[in-house]
C-alpha cells in the first residue's frame, strides 16, 4: 500500500483548524510597533522582537538597559488598537551586587 505525499501546494490541513489565521488587526498592530522601535534612538539598535495576539503586544529579546525596555513598553503602549503590553524584554548586562 502506498500513501500519496502532499505537494507543497496542496493546502491538506486547511479546514482542520489546528492554526488559527492571524487577525489583520494584530498584523497591523506588530507592524506598527516594530516601525516605532526601528525610528526611535532608544530602541533602534536593540534585539527586539514583537509579536501580538489579541491586541496584546509581546515584546522579547535583550537590550542595552533599563531606559531601552522602559521606552519599548511606552511605545508599544502608544500604537492604537493596543490592549495590553508584555514586556518581557531583558538588559544584556543585568546589574550585579557589589562586594
């Protein structure tokens, strides 16, 4: 018995709903946020990555310090359509204790 390979066009999982398609207005939204990081002087340079669910914006990643995550949350914030933000973006070089 033999069983056929799909070929890469074949759209065999549509219908499954295993994958909900993204919502065009969370396309929109990460769209907008990742414009704003990319103008901003704070956060242009930094390892940022965004992505949304539900007008959430997820912001992960490593930047510089402190005012760079603090800048990328307020950003994100100020898209409109934007319900809540996830900031779960860390500096590279966290402040250890002195001795």
């Amino acid at each position: 018995m033999s069983m056929p390979w799909p070929l890469p066009d074949d759209n065999w999982l549509a219908g499954t709903g295993d994958q909900p398609e993204p919502d065009s207005g969370d396309l929109r939204i990460e769209a907008l946020v990742a414009q704003r990081l990319s103008i901003d002087w704070t956060t242009r340079r930094q390892q940022i990555s965004v992505s949304v669910q539900n007008r959430v914006v997820i912001l992960s990643g490593l930047v510089s310090g402190t005012d760079a995550r603090q800048v990328a949350g307020e950003l994100a914030w100020d898209v409109p359509g934007v319900v809540d933000v996830c900031n779960t973006l860390r500096p590279r070089n966290p402040r250890r204790g002195r001795r």
